[in-house]
C-alpha cells in the first residue's frame, strides 16, 4: 500500500515537472498562434483570452495579400535552400575527409574547424560588411548565402562526427576489395549511411540561414530583397504595431522549422549532442 | 553468380586485414582535396576579412568608400579612451556571467526532469529545444507580446493576482530592460544546453548509481560525486563555447531595445553595429573589434590552461 502510494506520488511530480517545463517552452508559442486568429479587438483587450473568442484570417489575409511578407518568404526560401546545398556539399566531403582518411594534417585542419564553429560572428560584421561590398555584393542575396554557409559549414562538419564514426570501416574494406574506388566507397557507401547525419546538418544550415539577422539587415539594402527577420524587425519598428499582423507573420515564418524539424529532429538532436560527448 | 564468390572471400580477407587497413597512397591526396573547398571557403569568409579588419582599424573610413588615410593609433587610442565603450564592456560581462548562472541552473533542472522516465520522453526531449530553433526575431515578438503593456498576458497577471499596482514597462527603463534581455536569451539558450547536459548524463554508467545507492549515498551525494565528474568533459566545451556564443548575441538584445534605454542595454556587439552603421564609423568599430578579438582570444587560453579536464590532457 505505501509503496504505491509513494510510487502515484513520485510519478505524479514527475509529470507535474515535465508539463511545467513544457509550459515554460512551449506555451509562448501557443500564444502567438492563438493571437494570431482573434480579431483585432480581442488582441489588445484588457482581459487576455485563453481560449480564441473569435475567429478570423484576416491577418494572414492582410499579410499574404497586401504586405511585403510574401517576397520576404521568398528571399528567406531562396536563401535558406541555397545555404543548404552549399553547407551539405562542403561540410560532408570536408567531414569524409577528415573523419574517414586520417591523412596527415588532418586533426590540425579539425581543430581549426572546432575553433571557426565558436568563432564569435560579431567581430566579422564590419570586414564582411567591407569585403562584399567591393566585390559588389551589397543588396545581393548571394551575399547572404555566402556568410550563413560560414557560420553553418564549422559545425555541420562537427556535428557529422558522429555519424561518420559509427558507419564500420570494415564496410568500406569489404567494397574496396571488391574494386571499388575510394571515391565511389564514399559515394555509394558511407554518405548513403551517415544520411541522418546529412539531414540534420541540412536543417542546421536552414535555421542558420532563417534566423540570420545581423548581416542580412547591412548587406541588403532594397525592401524588395529583404529576409523575414529583417521584414519582420520592420514591422516591429513602426510607430503603431499592428500586433495581428506580426503575430501571423511570427507564425508563418515559424512553420517551416517546425515542419523540418517535426521530420527529422530527433536526428538534429541527436546529431547535436552525440559530438558534445564523445 | 560471378558476384557470390568475390564477397565471400572478401569478408574473409577482410577479417584478417582488420585493424591496419590499408591506406593507400591516394587517400592523403583525396583528403585534402575533400577537404580544400571548406577551408578555402573558411579562409576567405573568416580569415581574409580578420586581417582586412585590422588593416581597417588603422585607417580613417566612416562610411563604405571614404577615407582610407593611414591614422595609426588613433582608433585605437579613441575606442580605449571612450566612456561608451568600456561601459559596453562592463555590460557585456555582466550579461554573460547572468547568461551563464541562469542558463547553467535551468539547464541542470530541465535535464535532471527529462532524465526520468515518464510518457512522451523521447518527444519531449526533441521539441524542448523550440525556442532555440526559431528565428531570433520571433523569439522577439513573442515576448514582446507577452510582457507588453497593454494586452500582455504577463502584465495581465501581475495586476490580477496583485503583484504590482500597475503595468510594468519592462523595456522602459535600464534596469528592467536589462534583466528581461537577459531572462529572454537565458529562455533561448537554456534547452540547448539541457539536452547537452542530457546526453552527458547519459553516457555515464547506470552500474555507479547502483553501486552508490548499494553503499547508501543520498541522492545529492551521487549527484556530487558521480554526475559532476562525469559531466566534466561536456561541461568543460560548453563552458567556453557558452562564453563565445553567449557574448556574440546581438540580435535579439538589438531587436528587443535596440540597445536602449539611453544605452542600458548595449553590449559590445551592439556598441560595434552601432558604431559601424548608425554612427558610420567602420574604422572605429572594426578597432573596438579587434579589441573584443583580443580579449576573447586571451580569455579562451587562459579558460583552457586553468579549466581543462586532467583525463582530457592525457588524452591529447
């Protein structure tokens, strides 16, 4: 009888923390997206609802149809997509090459990799900001998919650490005895097998790219090329905020991390902290 | 058929090749070449424009495309010999020692809850770490709302439950713009490194747990003596990438006051944006640069000399 008693009670503070820490990470978002679909005058009234009163679209109407939004959306994309490939392409053959040949020089070229991934971005601000302004770059998104793949690149080659290690050398033995170039190994063999490891570094390089705002709000300088966190920051900005409009904007351009992530984030996660531990 | 036969001896073969493969004389080449386009890439995003910022922070540019006259020290002797500037200074320790008291505490309490076993675990330990992965600018806006002064929910409660009189204007003034800067970050930041932590905890054997409880050690103490040494190595790497990534915040300090009340809230990266591109000082700002690089770059020698794990040195 008592232990029972013990074990309800330990279990009922088990799920009493889980959904208080759920509340503190989660909630926020619940109500951004409730805002979201109530009518103006709901939002600002003095006593907030928990539960929508009312009902309505027409803040993502206004944004979808008469606001900048979409064109931010399609930068973002533009952008996020571009960072993307680059950042899979040269971190995965980087990380094969590191983790997979041993060749000499290479535990050097990993810790200058560890050192570029805490590499605090702030002291390039001003430098990139000259470089890419006289090669022309200003105002250009390339621009920006040129700095993310740097900021994203060091720790997409960390985080495939992992991956790398746990695909057996004797695979890549057994192909390459039965004729298989190195290159067609890596190709055919071990990339296929570290590909948890490759979508989430793709998701890391998304993020990276979608929640850059530093350098995107100096390099880019017509609205017409502008990303969502600076769209949005100007939004923020105006004399009167148009708190409907931004909530429906926070939640569109929340939707596209969510749905990546709902797909492949245990990957992510576990990509993240597989290298953490070694 | 032809294919049967070659994999057979092959795995056989293979079983007395394990453990000295073969490297052969084309891997060193394959390996740099693999490795060439990133380092390039590196090269020339990171390195190139850090040495360009030096050479920029002994010249008189304001904005983009003007100036370029050799100065010496003067930027230098001008970002040292600023009030702004070491005020800035002194904000950017503060807010990362806070960052990391309150981080390290929440961290250490979220990974201790979704250490146990409950329903839903797996999930949980995935989708806790939301508010790392949205964009800094909607982290923004959600709090923006939820401590607004009309229609925050926040407000809304202190009111109704008594707490204070009336609204409170979180960003109105220096001091409670800086504690919400730094409540809202540490909200940011701590999932990641609670899963971090997590999987630390987790890669310690469950037979010393065991063997404590055997002999009788209080929960506390297997903390104390088995969690926290085990921990050692993860929280070594996080107590310095912490620090860099932890100090290198901007936008969201930037987004939430734009540095202000009357510079309350400037660190020195807002001090360097806003020097570069509000007060077109690009020389000045990339001297303040070189300085933050400086400091950083003796912080991590000296955190690595004092703070590195024994086990780890061996190891190296």
């Amino acid at each position: 009888m008592t232990t029972d008693l013990a074990g309800l009670r330990r279990s009922l503070g088990v799920y009493l923390s889980v959904a208080v820490l759920l509340i503190v990470v989660i909630a926020p978002f619940y109500w951004i997206f409730t805002g979201s679909i109530k009518a103006p005058q709901e939002i600002i009234a003095q006593v907030p609802t928990l539960i929508p009163q009312s009902l309505t679209l027409e803040h993502y109407d206004h944004l979808l149809a008469s606001s900048a939004f979409p064109r931010y959306l399609l930068n973002s994309t533009i952008i996020a997509a571009l960072t993307m490939v680059i950042t899979v392409v040269l971190a995965s053959l980087a990380a094969y090459g590191i983790y997979r040949l041993r060749f000499p020089g290479s535990q050097f070229l990993f810790k200058i990799i560890l050192v570029t991934y805490a590499f605090p971005s702030i002291l390039l601000l001003v430098p990139l900001y000259g470089m890419l302004s006289q090669v022309g770059l200003i105002d250009s998104l390339w621009a920006l998919v040129i700095v993310n793949v740097t900021f994203a690149a060091p720790f997409a080659v960390w985080m495939l650490q992992a991956f790398f290690r746990a695909v057996p050398y004797e695979l890549e033995e057994a192909a390459a005895l039965d004729g298989a170039g190195r290159l067609r190994v890596m190709l055919r063999i071990t990339l296929p097998l570290t590909a948890p490891g490759i979508a989430s570094i793709a998701i890391y390089a998304f993020i990276t790219s979608w929640t850059e705002y530093m350098l995107a709000s100096v390099l880019i300088i017509s609205d017409a090329n502008r990303t969502l966190p600076v769209g949005l920051a100007g939004i923020i900005g105006q004399y009167q905020v148009d708190w409907g409009l931004l909530l429906a904007g926070a939640t569109l351009t929340t939707l596209p991390v969510l749905i990546l992530f709902g797909l492949v984030g245990r990957n992510f996660v576990d990509g993240l902290t597989a290298g953490a531990i070694k | 058929m032809t294919n049967a036969t070659p994999t057979t001896t092959g795995r056989a073969r293979t079983g007395l090749l394990a453990g000295r493969f073969r490297r052969p004389a084309g891997d060193t080449l394959l390996g740099y070449l693999l490795v060439a386009p990133l380092i390039l890439w590196l090269a020339g995003t990171i390195l190139y424009p850090l040495l360009s910022a030096i050479r920029l922070s002994f010249l008189d540019v304001g904005i983009i495309g003007t100036g370029g006259q050799f100065v010496g020290l003067e930027n230098y002797s001008k970002v040292l010999g600023s009030d702004n500037f070491w005020e800035a200074f002194g904000r950017s320790l503060v807010w990362v020692v806070a960052n990391a008291v309150l981080q390290t505490l929440a961290a250490f309490i979220t990974a201790l809850i979704l250490k146990q076993r409950f329903r839903g675990q797996g999930l949980a330990r995935v989708w806790v770490i939301l508010s790392w992965i949205v964009p800094t600018v909607v982290v923004v806006i959600i709090w923006r709302w939820l401590l607004g002064t009309s229609g925050g929910i926040v407000n809304y409660l202190l009111v109704t439950l008594g707490i204070t009189p009336q609204p409170v204007g979180f960003f109105g003034t220096g001091p409670t713009a800086r504690t919400s800067v730094i409540f809202i970050n540490s909200w940011r930041w701590f999932p990641l490194m609670a899963v971090i932590l997590l999987a630390g905890m987790q890669s310690i054997p469950e037979e010393l747990y065991e063997a404590a409880s055997v002999d009788g050690a209080s929960a506390w103490q297997r903390f104390w003596h088995i969690t926290m040494p085990g921990l050692q190595a993860v929280l070594f790497v996080m107590g310095l990438v912490g620090m860099l990534w932890s100090i290198n915040v901007f936008d969201i300090i930037w987004l939430l006051t734009r540095g202000g009340p009357s510079a309350a809230t400037t660190t020195l990266p807002v001090f360097i944006y806003d020097t570069a591109f509000f007060k077109y000082r690009l020389s000045r700002s990339a001297a303040a640069s070189v300085v933050l690089g400086l400091v950083l770059l003796a912080f991590a020698v000296l955190y690595t000399r004092v703070m590195a794990p024994r086990a780890e040195e061996e190891q190296g």
